[in-house]
C-alpha cells in the first residue's frame, strides 16, 4: 500500500484474522445496523463493504480481497425470494457456487468465502455467522496471499530466466 | 400464640455467585429468563407440600439464596413428573434445574434432616455401583433400615402381600461385567476430580460420599 | 475538538496541482459517548489526517448537529475541500443529511463517502484498541474511494396521486378517509364482505367505554359516500408491479353472486332462501350464530349489499336449486349466478398496508380446555355475547343458557410463551379488564382476572385499571396451569377448576369457576408471508411487517412507496393504530404533493466502447432495463428503468457496464483501503 | 419385525407381570423382541439426583450395547428407563461436555457409539408399527362392557414423547378401544402417581395415587390400565394404608399389555394378573365364553 503509512495493525494483537463483508444494502447491512442498535457483541474483524445487492458481487471482488490480505470473506444477502431486486441474490448464488471451484484451484479452503442469507430483521445472525467465520478463520490461520503471490512471482521469474537461459544456450 | 419470627434477609445471607453456577449447569442456561408466572408452581402436583414453590426456587437461586434453596424440601419432594418443564411459558427446563440442585445438596451434605430421599438417592446409586442393577424390594429394605426403621414394622403388610403375590425377591439381580461398568463410572469422577482439583476446590466423589455414613 | 492538518501537497497527479488536487475533509463523529466510548476518535483523526489527499481531519462530538453541519461547509469553502467523508453512524440514517451539507458547502453532494463507525463498530464490540484499528481501516476505504467518486445528478420521477389502502379495519378506513378528504383518489381493498375488521365486533371500547359501533359506523358509512374513494370489498390484491411513484397493482374481485350497485340491503332474498333454517356457522359472530348461503354479514355493514357463500349455496354448488332468491328480487335483479372472477389494474403511486392481525388459536394450548369444555370462551366471543346486536342480544350465558355466577379470565393466552408466540400482545390486559367489568355489570358474576403482570400503560389506562380494582374484580398474579372439570372438593362439583400459584398469596388454588375467557394474543395473519412477498417487504422473525426504523420511520418499509399502519406492524390498541394511519396518510401525502421523487443516481451505464455485444446482461435485468441496439451491435441500458442492483455489472464478461455510486474502481479501493 | 429388548430393573422384580404379559402379546403379534446381553440399570430418576454425568453413563452403556446389537429400535417398556435412555441421547447431542465423559467412559469398554439407537416404547411399537388393524384382528374375545381409565403416568409422555401428544396422549386409548372396552375420558391420565415419593413420604406420595384411584372410580371405571411399572405398584399397592388416610377408592390397576393378552385369548393365567394385590373383577362375559372352548376350570368364574 502507501509507504510512509503505519500499519494499522498491532503487533501487541498478534495475528488477527481479517475478514471483508460484502453486505447487500436492503437485507443484511441493514441487520448489522440491527445488530448494532440492539448492542449484540461480535468480533472487530470483520469490515464491512455496503453494495446495493449481492448480485453486485464480482467475484474478482473477492479474488482482490484476497490478494490484499483478507483471510476470509463474507457475502451477506437476502433469502431467496425476498431480494429487494428480485432475484439478485440467486444471481450471486449461482455466481458463488463457480467461485468455488476457482478458489479451490487456488489453494484456497472453501470454508474461508460464505454465501449468507440473512434478512433485516436478522440481527441476531449476524452476531453468529460473524462469530462462527471469524472461529473458523482462526483455526485455519492466515491465508497469506500476498505474500503466496510474491513468492509466485519469484517461481515464474526465475522459471522465465532458466527458459530464457536455455534459449540462450540452445542459440 | 404462635412465635413472631425475624424474617429479613441480609446480603450476607447470599452467596455470591451461586445463581451463575446453577446456570452453568448443563440443561439450566433458560434460568435466567424467569419471569415468575407461577405455571411451574400451578402445574406440579406435589408444589402444595413444598416449604418454597418452584417458582420461589428459580427466584431464590437467582438471587443467590444458597442454604435456603439446598435446604429446603422442594427439591426433594420434586417427583421428576416434568410437568414443569413442558409447561414453562420460557422453555425452562426446571426439572434438570431441581437435579442440580439435588447433586450440589448431596455432594455439600447440607440436605434437610428427616428426608429420607437423599438417602434412597444414595442407596439407589450404592447398589447400582456394585451389582449393575436394581432389585427394588432389597432396596426398600436397605432403605428402612436406614433411614426409618420402624416404617419395616408398619409396612410389614406390604411385604406379605408382595411374598404372596411373588414379587418379593431376595437374590440381587446382577451384571456378569461388574469391573466394566465401574471402570466406565470412574471415568467420570476421575476427570471431574482432575478438573476439580485443577481449579483448587475439592468435593467428594459419589462413590466417597455413599461411602460415609448417612447422618 | 481538535484537528490536525495532513499532508494536502502529497505524492501522485490527482493531488499534484492546486486546481485539480484532490483535497479531502475528513470528520470522525463521537456521537457523545456513543463512538467515543469505544472508538479512540482522537487517533482516527490523526491517523487520517496522515494520509495522502487529505488536507482537513478533525473529530467532533455530534456531527450531525448544526454546527457540525455547518463546520462541514465553512471548511469546504475555507480550505478549498473537493471531497468529504464522515465516519459516524449508519448512512442508512444520516447519509442524506451530510449529502446536503456537502451540497450546502457548494460541492457535488456524491463527493462524499461515509464511515458507519456505531452500528457497525463502537456498538458491536468492547475492545477499545481493536476498535479503534477497525475504524481506522473503515475510515481509510471510505478515503481511497471518494477519490475515485463523480459529479452525479439525481434524476426526478413523477409521482401518481392516487393511492392504494390494502385492508379496510380502523386502520385502513381512517388512512383512507385522511387521504379521500385531502383530495386525493383512494382505493380501499378489503378481502372480507364489509369494512369494519376486528373492531366492528366490539362492543365497547377501553378505556372510556364508549360503543365501538357508534364511533366506528359513521366512519364506515363515510367510506362508502367518499366521492374520493373506491370501495372494493371482498377483493385481494393479485399482483404488485412497479416502484415508488408509479406502481401498478391487480386487483382479484372475488364473486359476490350480486351486483353491488343493484342491490339495496332489503335482505328479502335471505327470507326467501330454499334453507329455511340458518345453518351455517356465522363468522361475524364468531360461530356462535347461523346464517343462510345468501347473507349480509351484519347489519351495519358496509356496503350494504348480501352476498352468496359459494361453499354453502346450492345455485353455485350443484346448479339445481329453485332460485327462490331470484324471485324475490325479481324487481331489482341484482342477483347474478353467472358473476366470475374479475381482476382489475390499477395504477398508483404509494400503498398503504393495513392488513391487520389473527387471533391465536386457543386450542393450541390444551390444558386451557378450549373445544373441550364449552363454557371456555375466547375474549372475542365473549365480546360478541356482551354486544346488544349479538347472537344473545347481549345477554351472558353458558351453553346450557343459564346465567354465569362465577367466571375467570386467563390472560396471556399464547402471549409471552416461547412456545407459541414470544411478544406481549398489549391490549389483552385492558381489554379484559373491559370486558370483566361488563361481566359484571352484566350479570354481577364474581370475576377474577389471572395475570402475569398487569399492563396499562395507555393513556387513561391506568386509571382503568385502579376503577377494576374498585368495581370489585379479584386480581390473582399467577399463570393459569390448567383448567379441568374434576372436582376434588365438593363446591367444585360441575364446576370448571383452574389450578393457579397465587404468586403473591404464595400458594396454590384450586378455584371453581362457571364460565372461563380466553385473552388470546394476537398474531400476524396467515398469509403474511406471502403479502410480503407480493409488496417486496421485510418481516420480523415473529412475521409481523417491518418498518424501516423502529423510532424514526415507524410508519415506511424498505420498499419506498409503501408504507404500514396498525396490527399489521405489530400488536396495538385502536388509538395506536389510528395514529399510524395518520401518519402512513400523511407520508403518502409529503410524496403526493412534492410531486416528484429523487431517485439514488446509481444506476448500470454501459462503456460502449467495451460492450462485445454478447447479450448475457439482457436476461439478467428484472426490470427489462436493457435491451439490444441491433444497429450498433451493443447494449443500452434505460436508466429511467434501472433500480440499480449492479447485477448486471458483475456479470458482464467484459466489464464494459458500470454502476454509479458503486464503480468497480471504487470498490477495489474501498477494498485495498479497509485491508491496509 | 424386530426390536432389540432393554427390560429394566422393575420388569424383573415388582413389575414381572409387565413382562409377563408383554412378551406373549409381542409374540403372539409377531414381534420379535431380543434381551439386551448383560444390560445395567438405566439409573433412573435417583441416580440423576446424585450425578447426572454418571447416569448419563450408565445409560449410555446399554444404548452402546444396542448400538452394536442387531437392531438400532431399542424397545423398552418401562417410563423411567424410556425416559432416562431419551435424555442421555438428547444430553450426548446438545451437550459437548457430556458427549466427551459419556465417550470417554465408553472407551474404557470399547464400546463405539454414535447416537443411532431409536428408543421405543412398546405404545409407540404397537400404534405406530404393528397398527390398530392388525391388534384389532388379533381379538378373540373382546373386552366388551369393560370400562377402562387410561393411564399413561408423566414420564413416558414428558418431556420426551415424540409418538403422542403430551398433554393428551391417546395411542393406548385406540389400542384399548381396539380390544372392545370402553375407554372413559380420564382428564388425569397424565399426572404424577406419586411414585417416588410412596415409600419415601407416604402421606404425599399416596395422596397423589389416591386423587387418581378416585377419580377413576367416580368415573365409573371397573379397572386403570398403565403402562408403567412404577405406576402400576403404586396404584396397587397400598389401598389399605390409602383408604386409612383418605376413605376407600377400590379399584384394580392392570397393565394394557395384560388386558391384550386377554382379549387376544392367551391363557389368564400366563400373564401375571395373580400378582394384583387388588385383583380385577372377572370380565362381564367371562361367565360365558364366546368361543367354542372349554371353560378352564382355572378361569371360569374366578377372579381374575
């Protein structure tokens, strides 16, 4: 990121999981407000990204998560049938399920990315999915995925320079 | 004239914590949400012998009313009929509550004296210890000798009728793995024991207890 | 109050230049001890104000206010500010109030992003420290992305003035009758034969025991002579299209088997009936009296016209009966055995809800001997009892038609029980007490009401309650746990016996009674699911209709255009219910006379140059936004249609359509921010 | 049909007529019942007071037995043992804490478990899995003119019945109706006999077995039918030391498995009615046999 800026996290925490949101505006973001005025207490690591709908959801949206050091991410909608645009939530299912598969290649557990379905006057789970994910991300430790993509790069350079190198050589 | 009676409560009378420990107790966590309707109290049918309602223990144990709940005789006169606890408004299971109430007075021996339930509890759970099953008549026996020996004198009709009608057994029914049980029960006393220790406090075990002698 | 001053001339283009710089003002709200209890504000504040783009960072104890309002513009004006972000509360609260603030400072109002640092943060959790780290990440995304945000214009949409009330109780008649005598076009749809609902089978209402009818029928009558207002009874709504403004809704009219414009109420056809005996139990009256196939469901309903029961009529049944009604209305004609169902549309631009609510079912608890022993009666039929116009002309009597002398109301009947429904239903308290103060002045029974907490917080309620005391009413605290009819005692002998805790006597009672009533909660309708489903609306977990802020907008849902009033929302006695009508009228009214409502611009736009023209978005739209310029060979997308789900946006393979408000590039920063 | 067979402590000492009467009935309906090998005693309500940890062990034993035995339905007749097998299951799913003691003590055994075993009662059996129909042509000598209170007790049916209604339940009620009697509504059909309290506290205890016996007799009922052990000693038991207390409420208080045993026509004396301290009234149409059999010297007109 920047240079010249402190990291926001600190040491004396030790490694905290990090777990990005993405909540639909009308069903799950407002029951985290619900969350919030009813005082349910649930871990500070998750944060929270507001879209108008999970079909929003790019999934390069989450891949970017990743790469930028989530640990695991979260997509909160509204149940099936109750989407404020209809169907966007089935939308972002059937998006999630393909996802899957990539993550998977990747080397990335699937239990580290969660479709939920939770309404507005659901404040309650949000307390428990956020609770539940954040356990979970914490006995599977971090994903390090930055760090994984530098010492990918360094793999590919040096497979460039030894093919280049043995070009050379063949020339 | 009957005898006038202090009846104020101190906050030394309580003691602290004891209401959360209760809770803590498997099948007791809906404690807390008690709103004192009664149902409890209205559905059981032994309430109307109670020296404090099933209501006035979930009260009680809330407030932290130690002595007074353990030695009252509600949880001795508790039947185990449930009708409580399916009829709790707050789904609470009041019967489970009763139970742990029961242990924790057993295991503090601070029961109410000339209640002979405790003692049919202890002799029940000697007897299982040692023989894997129950033969009731032996028991009762057991029992009366006890706790109430001159009730063997005025029930002696009972046990005629019972030699009469053949239901009166003297050979105590028994499991041939007797060592596979106990160890299966020292298991549990053993961790509990462990645990126990770990957080620097000591109760008896049940075997230890069943192995004193009954006040 | 503090500020501390960032870095403006910082690295990168965008903030190179002092004309096109971007400089932002960053403010973290306290909220007085709401945040700043959890949130260490102070060093949000500094930590912002460290990074690069922002020129302005200060944390202030109620952003909101006025003078947070105006720091906000004076700082825009004064330190050249072209970007604004506040980290305080939700933005489904205050996003529109610092939006003008922004506009007020003379910048675009979407130059500005906010932080929700309550709800979401100092609310939900107690580590100070970890908070704090939270709100910094959050206040960070919100920076990097306003960067990246754009000059937008909301668009204006015309409203249509008339307006649809769904459901004709007290609530719905008087939301209807506010908006017929505004001026406004109201279509009332009730699904019953008449208006009136629950209330109409009242006898007398609490706490001023006034008549029910009396103060219900001239509104009722008022319905139907309203120029402004089009009745349709036992009629649903079918179908719901559209969005705030312009919403179009089917109407499924059910056949009455009578042409409501002919018929004049003379019932002659009831009397003419080939059942010459009423056999048929009578909703109105809660069963406890009979009627014919053809009836008028009670005498002052409105409309006044008769309908046939096609469950129950022979006509409609089997098509083989003398037609003796028709005879008898042989001058009129207004009965008609070839009506069909009939759907109409409408078209409107905002929708009242007042559907209302059920009533528990008393069998469901058992041990109160409902359907078992017949002189256990619910609150309702009891009230169809005392009611002069009743099955009993107002007379109390048990099944066997002797008079009451001992009778016991049980309150909290599936109220306040997790095992059937958790909520307090509110108005069975006083409405008992109402009720057994007419018991007794109808037959000075002796009445006991069994209670678990005595609820009279209404006004006059109160005052209520002390006048039961007086009257004589025994108050027993205690939950009833079962009624039987075996008797231990001989004046228990053909008695109904409740077994009680006296909590405060402290003992237990086994008390012999004639006559028991059932204070049954209430409930959200059967098909409320599906009502929300149709409307596009939340429930809570209990199915009761869920308004958009529990104190601050406790009339409006989440659907814009919609709105709710009365037991359809919750549990809650007459005066309630006709104050939220008010109020439900009333924010139809502010939309109606605006004219016109602002829409959020964020809506799909597609990047033409990158459209590869493969159609995948064209099915995903549910608002058939998009269509295909086959001329061109690309996408268009009419904006006036988006509601501006994004669906589309992600889904595109060549992310040729964006969204405005939620670009992929601000989120992506938005992402890389909270990460940091 | 099949089940495995846990008896309990009572159905071999007070409550053997129980078993008596239940083993043929099952057997004349083609019910295979298999004896748990070495079963222990379920622990009961008493054994719950002193330590439900072990208790829940004990239970859990003979549950692991039935796992690992031939079949996962694990019939067991009487309340107390129906309801402690049912909550040591629930205990071992909601509970962590009891699911790793009950687990460790199993190890010590070698005893693998996984909450498999489905208890059932034999109502439940009988209604559910055998039928009304099948019990109905099974009859040979219907019960008629027989006036039955129906009694189910509090545990088999609080507070985990999952085969009738706990309030009302009513799958006895059919069967019995099947045999031909007249089942009479009983409103206490559910309450507390007082059972362990009898020989504890007597005063309180009989109360409770008295309300019952005088119910059933101002109802008009010739005998109680029950399902319970327990139930069935206490309402039996102790009428001399009741009608000293509270005045005379004389009634026979049967098994329902003994009263199919008589309609099925299994020979009376088979099914442990001799074991009745207050012995029932002989049957209204005992005197003369519907069917072309001897009359059994034994049976006719005795007392039952």
């Amino acid at each position: 990121m920047n240079p010249g800026t402190e990291s926001i996290y600190s040491p004396a925490h030790g490694w905290q999981p990090r777990l990005v949101a993405f909540f639909c505006n009308w069903c799950t973001y407002t029951a985290a407000d619900l969350a919030g005025v009813s005082r349910l207490k649930y871990a500070p690591n998750i944060r929270v990204i507001r879209l108008m709908c999970s079909g929003r959801v790019d999934p390069q949206f989450i891949l970017e998560a990743f790469a930028r050091g989530a640990d695991g991410v979260l997509i909160g909608g509204c149940h099936p049938g109750d989407c404020h645009y209809v169907e966007g939530n089935y939308k972002a299912l059937r998006r999630f399920q393909l996802l899957g598969r990539l993550l998977r290649d990747l080397g990335i557990e699937e239990q580290r990315v969660r479709l939920e379905w939770i309404s507005a006057s659901e404040g309650e789970r949000v307390r428990l999915v956020v609770n539940e994910m954040v356990e979970q991300l914490r006995a599977l430790g971090p994903l390090n995925l930055p760090e994984k993509m530098e010492a990918w790069d360094r793999e590919m350079t040096a497979l460039e320079e030894t093919v280049h190198a043995e070009a050379l050589a063949a020339v | 004239m009957k005898s006038i009676k202090r009846t104020i409560k101190y906050d030394a009378d309580r003691v602290q914590g004891f209401g959360r420990e209760i809770m803590g107790v498997t099948g007791c966590e809906q404690l807390p949400s008690c709103i004192q309707c009664g149902t409890c109290s209205g559905a059981c049918p032994l309430s109307i012998y109670m020296d404090f309602s099933p209501r006035q223990v979930m009260a009680l144990v809330r407030a932290d009313f130690k002595r007074e709940v353990l030695s009252s005789n509600t949880i001795w006169l508790c039947a185990s009929c449930y009708g409580c606890t399916v009829e709790c408004p707050r789904q609470i299971r009041i019967t489970d509550i009763m139970y742990a109430l029961k242990q924790r007075a057993i295991r503090e021996g601070v029961y109410p004296k000339g209640m002979p339930i405790p003692v049919l509890a202890r002799e029940f759970t000697r007897m299982v210890l040692s023989k894997g099953r129950i033969t009731e008549t032996l028991l009762v026996m057991r029992l009366f000798l006890k706790a109430n020996w001159r009730a063997v004198l005025s029930s002696w009709r009972l046990g005629l009728g019972l030699i009469q009608t053949g239901r009166f057994v003297l050979k105590p029914e028994r499991i041939e793995r007797r060592e596979e049980l106990a160890a299966m029960l020292a298991t549990v006393s053993v961790t509990r024991h462990a645990a126990r220790a770990a957080k620097g406090r000591h109760h008896a075990t049940p075997e230890q207890l069943i192995a004193e002698e009954v006040p | 109050m503090s500020a501390s001053n960032g870095n403006g001339n910082g690295n990168g283009n965008r903030n190179g230049s002092q004309t096109g710089a971007i400089r932002i003002g960053f403010y973290v709200c306290h909220c007085g001890h709401n945040i700043g209890a959890v949130v260490d504000c102070a060093a949000v504040a500094h930590y912002v104000g460290t990074l690069p783009g922002v020129v302005l960072s200060r944390d202030y104890k109620y952003m909101c206010s006025d003078p947070g309002q105006e720091l906000i513009q004076s700082d825009i004006r004064e330190h050249r500010l072209n970007r604004v972000v506040v980290a305080s509360c939700s933005p489904l609260l205050h996003e529109h109030t610092f939006r003008t603030a922004v506009e007020r400072g003379g910048l675009n109002p979407f130059y500005f992003q906010m932080v929700n640092i309550r709800e979401h943060n100092s609310w939900v959790h107690n580590d100070r420290e970890l908070a704090t780290v939270k709100a910094k990440a959050q206040a960070r995304a919100a920076v990097e992305r306003v960067r990246y945000h754009d000059s937008l214009r909301t668009t204006r949409v015309p409203i249509q003035p008339d307006v649809l009330v769904v459901g004709g109780g007290i609530s719905g008649i008087h939301a209807a009758l506010t908006l017929g005598n505004a001026g406004k076009k109201v279509f009332l749809v009730e699904r019953e034969p008449s208006i009136g609902g629950h209330m109409a089978q009242f006898d007398k209402t609490f706490p001023t025991l006034d008549c029910a009818a009396c103060i219900l029928t001239p509104k009722m009558s008022a319905v139907r002579a309203h120029e402004n207002i089009t009745l349709w009874t036992y009629s649903e709504v079918a179908k719901v299209e559209g969005y705030v403004g312009n919403y179009t809704v089917t109407i499924r009219r059910r056949p009455r088997y009578v042409i409501e414009d002919l018929c004049v109420g003379c019932l002659e056809c009831v009397g003419k009936c080939i059942y010459k005996e009423a056999k048929f139990p009578d909703d109105f009256n809660v069963g406890l009296s009979r009627r014919k196939p053809i009836y008028i469901p009670f005498p002052q309903a409105v409309p006044q016209v008769v309908l046939i029961d096609p469950e129950r009529c022979l006509q409609v049944k089997t098509g083989k009966c003398k037609k003796t009604c028709l005879e008898a209305c042989a001058d009129r004609k207004a009965i008609d055995f070839s009506q069909q169902e009939e759907l109409v549309q409408i078209k409107v631009g905002t929708i009242i809800l007042a559907t209302g609510f059920k009533l528990f079912d008393a069998k469901r608890i058992p041990q109160y001997g409902y359907g078992l022993y017949p002189n256990v009666v619910t609150s309702l039929e009891l009230e169809r009892l005392v009611t002069s116009s009743g099955p009993t002309s107002g007379e109390i009597i048990l099944r066997d038609g002797s008079k009451p002398r001992t009778a016991g109301f049980i309150l909290c009947v599936g109220s306040r029980d997790t095992r059937t429904n958790r909520w307090c239903s509110r108005t069975c308290c006083m409405h008992s007490m109402k009720l057994a103060q007419l018991f007794k002045e109808h037959t000075q029974a002796d009445v006991t009401i069994f209670y678990m907490d005595i609820r009279a917080p209404g006004k006059g309620c109160e005052e209520f309650y002390d006048k039961s005391l007086r009257e004589g009413i025994r108050f027993v605290r205690g939950r009833v746990a079962e009624v039987t009819d075996w008797a231990l005692a001989p004046e228990e002998e053909g008695k109904l016996v409740i077994r009680v805790e006296d909590t405060l006597a402290g003992f237990v009672r086994r008390i012999p009674v004639d006559m028991i009533v059932l204070a049954v909660g209430m409930e959200p309708q059967a098909d409320s699911q599906a009502m929300r489903r149709l409307f596009n609306l939340s429930c809570s977990t209990e199915g009761w209709f869920l308004e958009k802020h529990p104190k601050l907008a406790p009339v409006s849902t989440f659907t814009d255009g919609i709105f709710i009033a009365g037991c359809c929302q919750g549990p809650k006695d007459i005066p309630d219910s006709i104050a939220q009508a008010g109020a439900a009228a009333a924010e139809c009214l502010a939309l109606i006379d605006r004219g016109y409502i602002e829409q959020e611009p964020n809506t799909a736009h597609i990047h033409e140059e990158n459209c590869s023209g493969c159609k995948s978005c064209l099915p995903l739209c549910p608002y058939t936004a998009i269509s295909f310029d086959e001329t061109v060979g690309r996408a268009r997308i009419n904006e006036a249609l988006c509601k501006g789900c994004g669906t589309c946006v992600a889904s595109c393979p060549s992310g040729a359509i964006g969204q405005h408000l939620f670009e992929d590039e601000q989120i992506f920063k938005e992402i890389e921010g909270i990460l940091a | 049909m099949k089940y495995s067979y846990f008896p309990g402590c009572s159905l071999k000492g007070l409550g053997r007529a129980y078993e008596e009467s239940l083993l043929p009935v099952m057997k004349h309906l083609g019910v295979e019942l298999r004896e748990l090998q070495d079963w222990n005693c379920c622990g009961a309500t008493a054994y719950m007071s002193v330590d439900e940890e072990e208790a829940c062990v004990l239970a859990a034993r003979n549950l692991a037995r039935a796992e690992n035995h031939e079949c996962l339905d694990l019939l067991t007749p009487c309340s107390a043992c129906y309801l402690v097998l049912n909550k040591t299951q629930r205990n071992f799913r909601e509970f962590p804490s009891v699911r790793a003691s009950v687990e460790r003590a199993l190890a010590t055994a070698k005893l693998p478990y996984q909450n498999r075993v489905k208890v059932r009662h034999p109502l439940d059996v009988l209604f559910h899995d055998v039928g009304i129909e099948a019990i109905r042509q099974k009859v040979v000598r219907p019960l008629r003119g027989l006036k039955v209170a129906p009694y189910y007790g509090c545990q088999l049916v609080r507070p985990y019945s999952t085969f009738d209604e706990a309030w009302n339940p009513v799958t006895m009620d059919r069967i019995l109706e099947a045999l031909g009697v007249e089942v009479l509504p009983y409103p206490l059909k559910t309450k507390c006999c007082g059972g362990s309290l009898t020989g504890t506290v007597p005063q309180v205890g009989l109360r409770l077995s008295y309300i019952l016996l005088k119910e059933a007799v101002r109802r008009g009922a010739d005998v109680i039918a029950t399902i319970c052990p327990l139930c069935q000693f206490n309402l039996d038991a102790y009428h001399s030391q009741i009608e000293k207390m509270w005045g005379p409420a004389r009634i026979a208080t049967v098994y329902f498995t003994q009263l199919m045993g008589l309609a099925f026509g299994l020979d009376p004396r088979t099914l442990g009615l001799r074991r009745n301290f207050v012995p029932m009234k002989p049957l209204p149409e005992a005197a003369a046999p519907s069917r072309a059999e001897k009359p059994n010297p034994a049976t006719a007109g005795q007392t039952l």
